[in-house]
C-alpha cells in the first residue's frame, strides 16, 4: 500500500495525468483450461506456441515502470522460464500477483522462492460445484485448493482472484468468502466477467444494471473477517454506490504481439513501445462514456480498478472515503438481505468449448 501511494504521489507530483499502476503481462496464451467463458485462447496454434523471453519480460516491466505486475495467460506455470522471470522481477522489487488455476502450482512451486514481492492469486470461481462449472473441469476446485494449502504452508503469500457470471448465487459466494478466509488467504479480487466476443458462452456476461445488483447483495452487510485485495471504492462501484470513468492506461498490457491497445480486454491493434502506446492510442474512443459498445456493459478491475485508485488522491473527499471503506463500513443493506433469498437458477451441467451460436449478449446498460 505504501508502494502505490508514493509511486501515485510521485507521479501527481510530476504533473502526469496518465500513468500505470500495473503492468498485464502475458508471456503466454496457452492454457491447460478451455473455460467457456474465456477469450484469450482462440488463437491459432502457432500462437499458441509462442512465449516472451524473459528479457522482454523484463524490458517491458523497466518501459513501464508500474510498481506492480500481474502475470495473467494463458496459464503463466506452462511458461518454460516461468522462474527465471519471477526471479528476475523479485530482483527489480516488482510487486508481483502470479495468475494461475493451480493445476500446477504443487509440481511447479519449486521453481519459486517465498518473497514479501511474490503473491499466487489462485483462479478460484467460487465454492466446488460453481468453480469448476465455470471452468470447464471436474475437480479443479479440489486441486487448486490443496495447491493453496501447500503454497501457505510453504510461506508463500496467497491470494484468489474471482470471476463472477451471470446466474451467480450470491449466498453461494458469501459462502465462499468464508471458505477462503478459513482457507487463510491474503485477500480476495472480484470482478464481473468481460463479454469477450471469442468466448464460446456469449450467454452468461453480466450488464451493468445485474452487476451492481449482484454485487450490491454479496457485498452489502460483510463480515468482518472478509479481506479484499481492491480498492474499497471499487467494490462500491460494483455495488453502484460510486461511479468513474474507465482509466484504461492504468493497466496496460504487454504480450507476444506488443504493447496492446487499448487495455488486457479490447484488441484494437498495438504499439512498439509503451510511450507509443500512451501517445497514439485514441482513449476517448473507450470507456462507457464512449459509446463504444464494447465498453458498454464493462465494469472488469481492469479498467476500473484504477479509477478507484486515482479517486482517492484526488480529493480529500475521496481519501477520506478510502479510509472508512478500509477500517469502518460493513455496508448494512436491508434490501440486500431481501436480495440474498430470491430464488437462485439451477447450476447447469460443465460446458464445453463448442461454436458460439447465434444468440448474443443482452445488454443492460444503465
């Protein structure tokens, strides 16, 4: 916390209005998944096979300059020079989230050491049946779960980081909340699911009017002991109590292809150089401000969480609310409380990737 508040600071200071906080970097876009909700695998083979060296790798992170990295995929832990990179990183005192399902975490864990600069944020979708619904596999729960155990007893920091669809059952995920502080996990990151448009199950991504509903009934009247690794700002943005623009540079993102623009979620071609990226990128055509109708119905962490972040140095106003979001506010809703006991739809049977069909997302713009 005191690394970004500096960082963020430091760059006020400077007079930069557009400065990232985290870097997406994605060495990779293979996967040992084929979660139907999921557009980063649809590449052709020859992709597919690619990787980023490490020293693009580390040349990326150093262009940047964000003082966090998270390693998304594809499935970082299939990356040959997965624990040189991490190494590199710790050496460069990056803050590091290594986004994995933790199909391999226990064979690979000897690759890493345990550093105040490492966190594993494990893909977990929610409790056993709801997890590996969402992730196309039998089992993943249970083995994603014993690989937490084993990482925590090991001294390594451990976060989950959750993507919620539409249909989620609310009483289900507050539920889930309390396995994974049971669990002993650092925190927890939620986000609404992006309507990739490669994604096989175009069917179940939320709107932005479902979302806050949604998240107004899992957030509201928490517990005490539930930890979030967000800003509390955003998770009062998911639950409609605060709105922001999107700040897309806040997270840019850097792959086998280069710089991408605009942001982790939209592919609207791509920059050589991180100053490209930031000179040459139209950025009012994108956030729901916008128009654009990709950004409709977006509310994803990426593109909000830093919002959320810049508000609360923007004003003292938006500092003091940070601070009460932290320390002091469960929330109480009583009409959430009503929320929690409508009537939930069945969890359907695993789907599989197959052909999209011809319905498409209904959004709900509000």
């Amino acid at each position: 916390m005191w690394t970004v508040t500096s960082y963020v600071l430091r760059q006020k200071l400077a007079g930069r209005k557009q400065y990232p906080l985290v870097l997406m970097l994605e060495p990779l876009f293979r996967c040992n998944l084929a979660c139907a909700g999921c557009g980063k695998i649809q590449y052709p083979a020859h992709i597919l096979k690619k990787d980023l060296t490490p020293e693009e790798c580390f040349r990326a992170v150093e262009e940047c300059g964000a003082p966090m990295v998270s390693i998304p995929g594809g499935e970082p832990l299939m990356h040959p020079q997965i624990g040189e990179i991490i190494e590199g990183l710790v050496a460069r005192k990056k803050y590091i989230y290594l986004c994995t399902n933790a199909l391999l975490l226990k064979e690979k864990i000897d690759l890493f050491k345990p550093s105040k600069y490492l966190t594993f944020s494990v893909h977990l979708d929610g409790r056993r049946e709801e997890h590996d619904l969402a992730v196309c596999r039998e089992g993943g729960y249970d083995i994603a779960v014993d690989a937490v155990k084993e990482a925590l007893r090991r001294g390594f920091r451990v976060t989950t980081n959750t993507t919620l669809f539409d249909g989620a059952n609310p009483k289900s995920v507050r539920a889930f909340f309390d396995e994974m502080m049971d669990l002993g996990v650092e925190g927890m990151m939620l986000s609404p699911g992006y309507s990739y448009d490669k994604a096989p199950d175009q069917k179940h991504f939320l709107g932005r009017a479902r979302t806050r509903r949604m998240f107004r009934a899992i957030l509201s009247n928490r517990k005490k002991n539930w930890r979030f690794n967000l800003s509390p700002l955003f998770l009062e943005f998911l639950m409609g109590k605060k709105t922001y623009p999107c700040t897309p540079w806040g997270m840019p993102t850097y792959n086998v292809f280069g710089w991408q623009k605009p942001c982790y979620l939209l592919q609207d071609g791509y920059a050589e150089t991180f100053a490209e990226l930031l000179s040459t990128t139209e950025w009012s055509n994108y956030g729901t401000e916008s128009g654009n109708p990709a950004c409709a119905n977006c509310m994803v962490h990426s593109g909000y969480e830093a919002s959320a972040v810049h508000a609360t140095f923007n004003s003292l106003g938006g500092f003091l609310a940070t601070v009460k979001g932290t320390l002091f506010t469960r929330y109480r809703d009583e009409e959430a409380l009503r929320l929690l006991e409508e009537p939930q739809s069945a969890v359907h049977p695993l789907v599989q990737i197959a052909t999209p069909n011809e319905s498409s997302l209904q959004e709900t713009r509000a």
